[in-house]
C-alpha cells in the first residue's frame, strides 16, 4: 500500500452553517480578492485582472466556459474561481533546490493538496534518482537525454504511456500527439477519458460530432434550459450570467441534481451594482431532487408521458424534423412503450408534483437546451444517459435551431481544444493518414491506452514509462492504491507541470519534474514573444497571451519541452525539424491547418479578435453518423441494486477546489467550512445508522466482491435524496474502482459507488 498517493488522514477544525441560498455577489468578490491579495503581488494581481478572457488577452487556466462573441466586461471578464484559479498559478513564491533538499519525498507527502499546491510554483527542474529521498536540481539537457534514453531502452513503443490534461494548449498538444506518434505509439491517454469521453461515444453516435451543437446566444433565447448533473456556481461560475439572461429574456431553467446548490438558486451578478444591491436573480424555476444515477428513469417517464399526448394530440413531436432528418424513429417508441411510466419515475426518485412542472415546461416548449457535466457522464450507464437526453430533443425537434440542442459543459480550459487537434487514442483513420501525407511516416493504426487501460498496463508491468504534460494524475484516477501500484511500477515517472501536486511524490523507479510557463506568463522564443490557442466548450478557437514575466528564468514553454524531449528522443530518425517549431510557434499552426479540418488559414483568423468557430455539422442539421442522419436509441434502465445499509455514493468538488486543485478548506455554499474528509448524508439514513452531525466514520466500497477502504470521514446531514451520499474527490478515489466505468466510453463511474458506513 502506497500511503503518499492518499491524502493524510487527519482532521482540521470542521464549522457547519446553514447552506447558502444565494451565489457569487459579495462573498464571491470577497473571496476572489482574499485569494489574489494573499497569494499574488497585488501589482501583478491587477495586470491580470484586466486581461484574463479579454481579446488579445490570456485565457483563463480553469473552465473552458466560452467568452461572449460581442463586447466583454471592462470590470472583469471572470469568475471568483477563475481568479483563484490566477492566484494559483501566479502565486508569489517559488520553490526550486533549496526547498527540495530540505523536504523529502515522504515528508512532503504528508502534507495536504492544499499545502503542496501552496508551497510556490515549481522553478527548475529536478530529478530523483533510484533509491533517493529527495529531488536534486538536473539540467533541461540532461532532462531530455533522460527521457530519451528511457524511450530509447524500451522493447516497443507501445511500453510508453503520454498522458495530457486539458490545460495544454493546441500548439503544444498537436507537438506532443505528433511526437508520440513519430515515437511509434498511439497511448494518448487524457483527462478527457475521465470526464467527458461518455459524451463524446454519446453525441457522435446520435449526432455525429462529439461536442456540443450550442453557442451562447441559444441559451440566451433559449425557452428552457435543463441543467442536469452539474454545479455551475462552483465550477463554471460564469455560465451564471448566460442563465440569468436567458431569465430575463423569458426563458425557463430546470435543475436537476441530487443535491440542491446555491448557484441554481439564486445569482447575485457581481458585474452589476443593483443586483447586488436587491439581492440578484432567482434561477432554478424548478429543482428536482433526483436519485443518483436516476437520470436515464428521469427521461423516460418524460417521454412515455410525452408520448402519451402525441397519442392524443398528434401535435407534441416535430413530425417533419423526425421525418426528414432522424433515423430509427420506430424502433425507438416500439421499446419506450415496454416501459412503465410509474416504474420510471420512482428509480428517478421524482415526486409526481415536482414531474408534472417539468412536464409542463418540456411539453409546451421546443426551444430546448440540456447542459451536463460529470453527474451525468461518470457512471457505468453514462452513454445511455446522454443518448437518452438526445433522444427526448430529437422528438421536439430541438437540435440545429437557435436557442436549441446540446451543451455538455467542458471542465479544464481546452480540454476540448486537446482531443481536436489529435490528443486521441483512438483517432480517426482519416486523421492518421494527414499525418503520413504531411510527415512522411505512418502512423499506428493501432488503438491505444486510454487512462484505465494504462493504469491496467503500468500494474502489469507491460508499460514502463510514463509522461504527463499537465495535471495530477494520481489525484484524478480511481482506485488510488491500485493505481500508485502501477505508477510505482514504471522505470520512469515523468510529469510537465507549474506547481507541486501528489503525483510528483508516488513515482517509477526515477522521476522528472519538469516546470514550464503558466497561461499567465510571457513565452518569448528566438522570434520574439509568442501566441498559443485554445478551444472552449462551445467551439470557439481564439488566442491566449500571457502578461506577466516569467516567475523563474529556468522555466521552458510546454512547446518548448515537447520539442527537446521529440529532438533527444528521435534524432537521426526523424523527418521532423523539431527545434524549428520552438522558435517560432506560427509554423505549428501551419501545420495544423494542413493537417486538421476546420483549422484552414488558422494563423490569419486567430488574429480575429473573439477568435473563430470551428464547423459544427449538428448545428447546421448536417448529420455526420453512418446513417447520415441523427440516430434514436435504445436505452435501458439501470440495474444496480442497493442491499441493506448500502447507499450510493458520489464524488464531487468543494467551492474552493478546481478538478484536483485545492485552492483552500471551504466548500461556502454547502456550509462546510475547514474540512474536507466528510460525508454528505440524508438524515434519515444517519437515523437509521445511530450518526450525528460531526460523527467519524469510515467508508467501504462494495464492488464485485471486493472491499475498498477510506478512513475518517465525519458526518453532515444534508438534503440529498434517501440511500444517496456525497463526498468530495480526491480524498474518496480510493473507492472507485477501477473496473467500474462506462460502457464504450471508459469513463471511471465515480458518481455511482456503492458504500457502507460504519462508525469509527
């Protein structure tokens, strides 16, 4: 058992307050200016404020929420996490040799994921060597010559794991892909198999692209908008706004979540002075209290009853949408009449009152937007879940009109921008073959590890390198013991990042860190500063810049790492002019632009100020499935049983937490402050079990016959429907197991773990 990949078991000072009923406003502000004023050069903290997600300015590290196309806010285009996010990466202080010869490895992996990532921003790189307790200072030369010669000694290509997180930008993720490519492998593991890869399987096979078919202007004029598995106050706070003007413009939102959250309640604009005089806008017109992994039973009572009135009206579907443009209509309500409406609705969990406003709104409305995030994606059905809510837009006609269609809300800030310029284990074939034609060699055909079966491959010691560009690993995969095994396995550890974080202390035999530019920082090279790209949730492309000087003279851009290591890696094999693309970050570009579709003349209209849409066939109603046509499917319930004492268990982030970034102790909206080993309860299951508020208690996971641990824990009774819990990640990864996750897609289920609660 690797005790330094878990978060320390101990306790801080747990306060509990009412939950809050309002978002963002004074407390947001409060907060944001907390943060920048404790951690930032409060000089530096005001460059970046009026540049962060402005034209010509820097794209914020966190969400990949899309900036507005038109005129943006002078007071500051962002949200309070977004500059927690700033503080986080800008922060004052840095850490290099002296800091690492003072705290060892195991030392340092006593402290909590908030301390590391507080500790200052990584300054030089460092290398530990078999055997030793501490990381010593290596030089970038050496570096990439030890990176080369673990490449190199490798019996296959296929031994390598090349993992991305979703902050990298388009420059350096289509070098990297290329490289890993030219290396011989197609092990492109990324955090989009984490989160959104259910999705991707969803929408591509109904629809025919894998992202959403919105932009921000539908969901102002949309006439409902559906917000299901998802927190947009905590984490895309910005999407607030789009809410509050789709409010004022008419339109209807439902919240669907098992727990109520502040943001969908209510949203005092911070932007605007009356709202935070009169106490802002109410959001959510109807919360529904679903039951965890409810959601596929949730749509289906929707559509029997909406089948119900098309039998009585015939004026509910959109025959002429289903007729011209949808495939497998039939075979579709054939199976939707097996199902029972009331079965349906009590495995969602659904009161009949609370159905019956959402079926009013859903029934006498087209204009119809559904956004989700994780809650809908994590779980062993989690295909079934978004293809089900396609289904129910298909039926109203509501894909490829304005104020209409899909919108799964993206997490890290281009994690979309990553898998369309290449980051893909398994990229099309089309792909590939730009690729030869544009560099001269081929490509494996081969698909690769995505992130379980890497994890799988580096347990079993049939991969032996890994490298990560971004991230923190170890904190953002299930089965956290299992998986320290397999990273302790490798003969190489390798991780590209701007501050400490878990994973750089469970490594391979040895380890590198290597410390590169934030989003916040100039990237000068040979040929004078330069711009990167990134991609948003909606498909937007536009520019990033940063402002700041670089916070160590011995930091290296992402792209500039990437193309040393391909250059000590590849040498004399390789067609590729590596170095040339580190000095001069436009020549990438043109690459792209031959290589990947929607990219043409990318260097000329990156200088768009608002940046430009890439093609989007669902917008459009141009269909790209094997049928040409967007595709009904079949879906089934659910089977998961609880036994007696079990609940089902979600993991979920705190306020004051990012993905696996903990910006500090508090979870405001929900009222937990200080601690973040707790357990969200219903307070009739804490009857039943004889808990009280504050209580210790430890946690199992049940799956398959085996039992996972996680320890101290304390109680809070929460609103959160019957036999369900909730509890913060990463401290409860250790519970997800690893061959839990969705079907096609591999997305870990870790909003649906099956638990027991024992007192401590």
């Amino acid at each position: 058992m690797d005790k330094k990949a878990l978060t320390p078991e101990v306790f801080n000072d747990l306060k509990i307050k009412a939950p809050a009923k309002n978002s963002a406003g004074f407390g947001g502000v409060s907060s944001a200016v907390g943060h920048a004023s404790k951690y930032m050069n409060m000089v530096d903290a005001l460059k970046l404020s009026f540049k962060i997600n402005q034209k010509g300015g820097f794209d914020c590290p966190g969400c990949a929420w899309p900036d507005p196309d038109d005129e943006r806010s002078s007071l500051g285009e962002y949200c309070e996490n977004g500059l927690k996010a700033i503080a986080e990466e800008a922060q004052n202080k840095t850490i290099g040799h002296a800091f690492f010869a003072k705290h060892s490895v195991d030392e340092l992996a006593s402290w909590s994921d908030f301390e590391l990532g507080k500790s200052g921003r990584l300054a030089e790189p460092l290398f530990l060597a078999e055997g030793e307790s501490h990381y010593r200072p290596i030089s970038w030369e050496d570096a990439f010559r030890k990176v080369a010669t673990h490449l190199n000694a490798l019996n296959n290509p296929d031994e390598a794991v090349f993992y991305t997180s979703g902050r990298t930008t388009n420059e350096a993720a289509f070098l990297y892909q290329l490289f890993v490519r030219e290396f011989g492998t197609s092990n492109l593991p990324d955090c989009s198999n984490m989160c959104h890869e259910a999705s991707g399987k969803a929408l591509s096979e109904t629809l025919g692209i894998g992202k959403g078919s919105v932009t921000l202007d539908d969901l102002y004029k949309a006439e409902v908008v559906m917000v299901i598995g998802q927190n947009p106050g905590t984490n895309h706070p910005r999407m607030l706004s789009a809410l509050e003007k789709c409010k004022n413009n008419g339109g209807k939102i439902i919240a669907v979540n098992p727990l109520p959250e502040a943001g969908l309640i209510k949203f005092t604009n911070p932007q605007n002075p009356i709202k935070l005089l009169t106490g802002g806008t109410p959001i959510a017109d109807v919360f529904v209290p679903l039951m965890i992994n409810g959601d596929v039973a949730f749509f289906k009572s929707i559509l029997l009853k909406l089948l119900e009135k098309e039998a009585e009206t015939g004026r509910v579907f959109d025959k002429d949408f289903i007729d011209e443009y949808t495939h497998g209509y039939h075979d579709f309500i054939v199976d939707l009449k097996t199902y029972n409406f009331d079965d349906c609705l009590k495995a969602a969990g659904v009161s009949q009152a609370i159905f019956d406003e959402v079926f009013d709104l859903i029934l006498n409305n087209n204009k119809i937007i559904i956004c989700w995030a994780m809650g809908l994606t994590q779980h062993e059905n989690a295909v079934d879940n978004i293809r089900e809510l396609v289904n129910l837009l298909l039926l109203k006609g509501s894909i490829g009109k304005e104020g209409a269609g899909t919108c799964p809300v993206r997490g890290h800030s281009n994690v979309q921008g990553d898998r369309t310029v290449g980051i893909w284990e398994a990229a099309p074939q089309a792909f590939l073959d730009k690729i030869e034609a544009k560099y001269g060699f081929k490509p494996s055909a081969k698909q690769g590890y995505s992130v379980i079966d890497a994890i799988k491959a580096m347990y079993e010691k049939k991969a032996k390198v890994f490298f990560g560009v971004g991230g923190n690993f170890i904190s953002a995969v299930p089965d956290t013991l299992y998986s320290a095994q397999a990273l302790s396995n490798c003969s190489l550890t390798v991780h590209v990042s701007t501050k400490l974080n878990r994973s750089h202390l469970v490594t391979g035999k040895e380890a590198l860190i290597l410390p590169c530019l934030g989003r916040t920082e100039k990237d000068f090279q040979k040929t004078g500063e330069q711009v990167q790209s990134v991609e948003n949730s909606m498909g937007i492309v536009s520019s990033t810049k940063g402002v700041l000087e670089p916070c160590s003279t011995d930091l290296l851009s992402e792209v500039a790492v990437v193309c040393g290591i391909a250059h000590a890696t590849l040498k004399g094999r390789s067609n590729i002019d590596w170095l040339k693309y580190k000095a001069d970050y436009n020549l990438v570009r043109d690459d792209i632009a031959e290589v990947v579709s929607g990219f043409e003349d990318y260097n000329k209209r990156l200088k768009i100020p608002s940046g430009f849409y890439l093609p989007n066939g669902a917008r459009i109603r141009q269909f790209k499935t094997q049928t040409g046509k967007a595709n009904f499917t079949l879906n089934k319930l659910p089977k998961w049983i609880l036994k007696d004492g079990e609940l089902i268990m979600m993991t979920i982030r705190s306020h004051d937490q990012f993905n696996t970034t903990i910006y500090g102790m508090n979870d405001r909206y929900r009222g937990i402050y200080n601690e973040r080993r707790i357990i969200f309860m219903n307070r009739n299951d804490m009857k039943a079990r004889h808990l009280k508020d504050g209580q210790v208690v430890n946690l199992k996971s049940h799956y398959k016959g085996k039992i996972r641990t996680a320890n101290n824990f304390k109680v809070v009774g929460y609103d959160i429907p019957k036999s369900c819990c909730a509890t913060y990640f990463p401290e409860t990864n250790v519970l997800v197991p690893l061959e839990s996750f969705a079907h096609t897609a591999k997305t870990p289920a870790s909003k649906s773990v099956i638990i027991t609660v024992e007192a401590s």
